[in-house]
C-alpha cells in the first residue's frame, strides 16, 4: 500500500460537502465491515504474508513442470511408435506428424528452464521478479508451431511434385490414431494446468500439441485416401495439415501477445472496481491497473477517502482495500492503493499536470 501523490478520477457522487458526522458514520460502517471480515476468516482461514506467496509460486511452479514431465513422457512414446512406423512405411504424412510431435516434446524445455527461472526472488536489478521469463518461453513456442508449419506446408509440396507410394497402410493408420490421441490428452492436460495456475505459455505449449493432434487425424485420411488408390490423399493432407496449424499458431500467439502486451480479463477490473467500492470508508474508486507477472497477478489501484481522516485510518482503508482485492482477483499476489481524498479547494495534484502523459 501506499499513500503517494497519483492522478485519479473519482467515481460516484461528488461527497465534498459531507459533514463530520457522516464521517463518523463512514468510519463506523468500515469498522462493522472490518469485524465481518475478521470472522469470515475464523471460517477460512488464510495468509497474505510473503512466505505464503512464495510458497505459493513455488507451488504452482512445480504443478506446471508435473504437467511439462508427464506430456513430455506420453510424447515421446508417441514419437518413437511413429518413428519406427515411418522407417517402414515412407509416409510423409506421417514423417511430417513425428517431427511435430519431437517438436512439442523439446517445447517443454524452455518452458521448464522458464519455471524454475520463475521462481527466484526478486531483487535490485529484476525487482517484479523473473516470472517474465514465461513469456519469453512463449515467443519460443510461437517460433516452433511457425516452425512446425513451414515444414509440414515444404514436406507436402515436394511429394505433390515427387509422387510416391506408401507401405504399410494400417500401420500408418494406427500410428496416426495413436499421434491423435496422444496429442489430444497432453494438450487438454497442459491448456486445463495452464488456465488455473495462470501461465499463458504453458496454454500455449497446449495448443502446439492441439496442432501435432491435427497433423496425427489428417495423416488418418490420407492413408485411408492412399488404401483408395489416391496417391495425391497424403501430400494433399499435408496442405491441410498446414492449414490447420496456421489457425492454431494464430490463437498461440494472440495468447502470449496479450500477454507480453500486459492485457488482462476486463471482468477482472470489474470484479476489482467492485470490491474496492464495498469497503468501508472508500467514497470512490479510480483507475485500476493489472499485469501478469509469470502466472500471478500484481495490481494498482487508486480509492478516494474522506479528508478529515488522519494518516492511520487512511492506511487502515487502504490496508483492507488490498485485502478485498486479494479476495476478489483470483491469482492477485500483491496491490498497490493510493488513497486520494475528496477534493478540498485547489487541485492537490497540480504540481504533477506537466508530467502527465499526453
């Protein structure tokens, strides 16, 4: 919390005119709320102290690199199948799946190196920490699903051009079946850890394995099209895999731009501008800023007070403005409240105007 000088545009009624007695009132009601709150916490009972948000890192820290060990395993089984099935087969169909799916599996060291990264301290230099660090993880996996799709569009157009055929068609069919499923638990399983705990890579790092997942089924249809007798079916479906991993790598990088952009759910500024407006004392509400650092949320807020009240009750209301966002954002480790009081003459943030950014 603070209580530093800042720009903020009240919100609701213009209260300059209240009397002392309101004030009181003001008071009372914030401490009745106080008192409410304090028995909410006799139910649930939590912690807001710096080793409870370290903990906290580090927990969701190791929950992501269970989810990166886990799909990393289930890939590489996946690969080497289909590796042994392109050896004998030729299909590059499905040549094209394998190397995609060897992709996604290496996409889960950078993520990793990311999240243990991640879990350092801040200090003078990094003083938000190194939870950026994710997303720069994220501008990689970007570049391999980019990747993954110049490759599967170059491997199609060389066999449209260089006509051949393929071997062993069911098990082609098998290993592609195989790919699709593999491909489909690992990218449910990293998007679902990604969205709780918040990390914009790891949903990312999903999507690319959403993609091999396409590669796989579309690799299905060309060797069912090449059991017809159409020997275009598999560079065909190669075009179509392309296709499908230009959308996918589409909504990939919409993710970690926003995110690299600090964008964030407007619900959530919502859910903030209403919590602050319910605690007690706070006349209105200014501007609310979130950002993403790593998969936590840190804030900054700005709250209108009463003038009369002294140095101490204007930090107590800060204090339990903090506390009702921690509860209403989820993932919000730490905010910042200015606390602004209704105006009283001049403007008191004259002397800041020619700092203001036009």
């Amino acid at each position: 919390m603070s209580q530093q000088p800042g720009i903020c545009e009240p919100h609701g009624h213009d209260h300059r005119h209240h009397s002392h007695g309101q004030a009181s009132r003001d008071h009372g009601e914030g401490r009745w709320s106080r008192i409410r709150h304090r028995l909410v916490h006799l139910v649930t009972p939590h912690g807001h102290d710096a080793a409870d948000k370290v903990d906290t890192a580090m927990e969701t820290s190791r929950e992501g690199m269970r989810t990166l060990w886990l799909s990393l395993g289930v890939l590489g089984l996946t690969t080497a199948v289909q590796a042994l099935i392109v050896a004998l087969s030729g299909s590059v169909a499905l040549l094209g799946d394998t190397v995609h799916n060897a992709a996604d599996a290496l996409t889960a060291v950078p993520l990793g190196i990311a999240f243990l990264i991640g879990r350092r301290a801040a200090d003078r230099r990094y003083t938000y920490g190194y939870g950026r660090a994710e997303d720069l993880a994220g501008i990689v996996i970007v570049a391999a699903i980019a990747a993954s799709s110049a490759l599967a569009g170059y491997q199609a157009v060389e066999r449209l051009l260089d006509p051949r055929d393929i071997d062993h068609l069911w098990a082609v069919a098998a290993a592609a079946l195989i790919g699709f499923l593999g491909n489909e638990w690992v990218a449910r399983y990293r998007i679902r850890t990604g969205r709780r705990i918040g990390s914009a890579a790891l949903v990312a790092d999903g999507l690319h394995a959403r993609t091999d997942g396409f590669t796989s089924l579309a690799v299905l249809f060309g060797a069912a099209g090449a059991g017809v007798g159409w020997q275009a079916a598999d560079p065909v479906v190669g075009l179509l895999i392309t296709a499908a991993i230009l959308m996918v790598l589409k909504d990939a990088a919409r993710e970690v731009y926003r995110r690299l952009m600090d964008s964030v759910d407007p619900a959530l500024v919502d859910a903030a501008e209403a919590a602050l407006r319910r605690v007690g004392g706070v006349r209105g509400v200014g501007q609310v800023r979130m950002r993403w650092i790593g998969h936590h949320l840190r804030a900054e807020a700005d709250i209108v007070v009463d003038p009369r009240l002294t140095v101490v009750e204007a930090h107590e209301i800060a204090v339990a403005a903090e506390h009702a966002l921690m509860h209403a954002v989820p993932r919000l480790t730490a905010a910042t409240v200015h606390t602004d009081h209704v105006p009283l003459g001049d403007d008191p943030h004259r002397e800041l105007a020619h700092h203001a950014v036009r």
